[in-house]
C-alpha cells in the first residue's frame, strides 16, 4: 500500500480546527460496488472555511474536498459498467435511493443524508490523490469534458436546483445577496432566462464588478449603500419578486425581508449554523409572501449541470479565478478564501 498527501481536518473542540496535509494510504478497494478514482481537481467551497471556523459540522481526522472529479483508476467485482480510465464527477452527498424521499424524486432530502455520509465533511474527500466512493455516487464524463471545468459540476448543480426552486419569471425583478463563488454560479444561471432585471447586492468592488461582467443590470454596496432605498427606486417601488440569499447570515435574512414584493419569494440558499433571524408572520399571510430553502441538490439538477458544462452554456473561465496545487492548499487556496480575493478556487492534486 502506497501513500499520498491529502489535506486532513482535525478538529479542535467545538470550535472547529485545523486542516494539516500528510501522508495517508492510497485507499483499497473493499466492496464488490467501490470505485478506486484518481482525482484531478477539486474546488475549495466556502462550506470547507466554515468547517474549519466551527460553522459547519465534520467528522474528525477526514480528508476534506467535496467538489471533485476524476478518472476510473479500478472498481469492485459488481461494476460493470465503468472502464478504467472513464471520467466522472462525483455526488459527494451519497444518498440511499430507496427512501420515500428518493422514490419522489426529491433525494436531496434522502433520509441517509442525515446519518453523516457526505464525502470530503464526514467521509474522505477529493483534497487528495485517490479516494473510493461507491458506484451510485458516480456521474459519468463525455470523453472530451476537461476535468478541471468538471470540478465546477457539484457547486452549478446545487445552483441549478436554487434557480429551479426560484421559479423565476420573465416579468420578475430579482435580487441576488452575495456575490461569492456561489452568488456569481446562481447569477450565470438565472441570466440565461429572461427576466426584468437582475440586481446583485455584494460589498467587494472586485466581485460587484464581476457581477456586471456576468450580466447583472445594477449592483449595490450594502456598506455605502441604502440597500431598501435603492431597491424601491431601481423597481418603481416594487420590491423584488425573488431574492436569493446566497449569504446566510443573520444580516442578510434581515435585508431580504425589507426589500422583497408583495407575492414575493425568498429563497434561503446559503448556510451558515449560527445565523438567526426573526419574521412576522401577518406579514407573510397579509402579502402572501414564501420563504423557501435550496438544500444541495438531486440527481437531475447533477445531470442539467453536466449538460451545462458540456455545451460551454456556462462561462466557467469567468468563475475560476485560481487552479493551484495540492501542496498549495493551506499557503495559497485557503489564504485566499479567507481574504475573500479570489472567485472559484481549483486545487490539483
């Protein structure tokens, strides 16, 4: 058994901890349906800074990365559909596909997922250079698909489902809050539907800039900026008919609620367990507003993504700000999320 270096989370308490890269084994095959792949790229998520701050929950001593792809390197006895050498994408949330929740289509609510089985947060992930997932986990590659490209898969699918969720139409005035990696993901999806007008709501110059660039029709900066006032003055006093919070935070629950339509929809698409908020309810019930989460996403989101990728529907060369090595994980990727400079980060293992 051969080793490898791989980034490993250990925890420190409750207050996260710290990612350290070390040498570990080269994983084995055990099960009759595993996957051996070779990994070659990742994306760093924002949800992998939470995970160090203590903001999102992971098991100890695991290799993080869930935003990955790669080729077929060997299988177990039942595969019989992979060769070595396929590319595929991996769903990093594994789920059970028996469940009533799965049986419904919706598996992204799969009642597996609660049991901690998400690779790269509770299981070994991609920050390495092999990793064993089982055959359902597995999205199969067009030949020709470049894999770094590929590793913007898992991230466009879980927009994909937001944009779903949204029911976006041609008349409506939407509101995007945040314009991170994600925010900016969601936003190129949402521009490739007509709609009124698109505003995003972002306090980095750089990324508001990389809105506009992106197809947003205005820009706000909630730290100079009235954010409530603007909105009203850009929608004749309409509001917005669909914001999307891809923030999270308490903050940001607190200006959605100032600035969305009668009839408006909120979609809650950001994490982070230590935001609270408060509604009122009447004011729901009186102007029949909606509040909807947009949790991960379900095998035909996965498949629309791929697609996207496929047919360059998508700009990822406008999303992926860095590619950088495994040995540059902590030095480089992290430092950047961190300073918040960067866009999509892509690690090479």
């Amino acid at each position: 058994m051969g080793k490898m270096l791989a980034a490993v989370f250990h925890k420190k308490g409750e207050n996260g901890g710290e990612i350290i890269l070390e040498q570990v084994d080269i994983p084995e095959i055990k099960q009759s349906d595993d996957v051996l792949i070779e990994i070659k790229a990742c994306g760093i998520c924002g949800t992998d800074l939470k995970i160090m701050e203590g903001a999102h929950p992971a098991n100890d001593n695991i290799i993080l990365g869930h935003e990955f792809c790669g080729i077929v390197e060997n299988m177990g006895e039942d595969v019989k559909d992979l060769r070595k050498d396929d590319k595929v994408v991996v769903d990093p949330n594994l789920k059970c596909g028996i469940c009533q929740a799965c049986r419904r289509g919706f598996d992204n609510q799969c009642e597996f997922l609660a049991t901690g089985q998400t690779f790269g947060i509770f299981q070994n992930g991609g920050f390495t250079k092999y990793c064993i997932v089982p055959r359902r986990a597995l999205y199969q590659l067009p030949i020709d698909m470049d894999l770094t490209k590929a590793a913007l898969i898992e991230p466009l699918s879980c927009a994909v489902h937001c944009h779903n969720i949204s029911d976006v139409k041609e008349c409506d005035n939407v509101v995007i809050l945040g314009a991170g990696p994600m925010g900016l993901i969601i936003e190129s999806i949402i521009r490739k539907h007509p709609i009124n007008q698109l505003i995003v709501v972002e306090p980095m110059e750089f990324r508001r800039k990389k809105a506009l660039e992106l197809g947003a029709n205005y820009v706000i900066n909630p730290e100079t900026d009235d954010v409530e006032k603007e909105i009203k003055k850009l929608t004749n006093n309409h509001g917005a008919d669909v914001i999307i919070d891809a923030v999270g935070k308490s903050s940001t629950f607190e200006i959605a609620q100032k600035i969305w339509a009668n009839r408006g929809r909120l979609i809650l698409f950001g994490q982070d367990s230590r935001a609270v908020g408060t509604i009122k309810p009447n004011d729901i019930v009186r102007w029949q507003r909606s509040i909807l989460g947009s949790y991960i996403s379900s095998g035909v989101d996965y498949l629309d993504a791929i697609s996207l990728i496929k047919n360059n529907t998508i700009d990822t060369d406008k999303l992926i700000s860095h590619k950088i090595p495994l040995e540059n994980l902590l030095s480089e990727g992290m430092k950047i999320m961190k300073e918040k400079t960067g866009l999509k980060i892509i690690v090479i293992p």
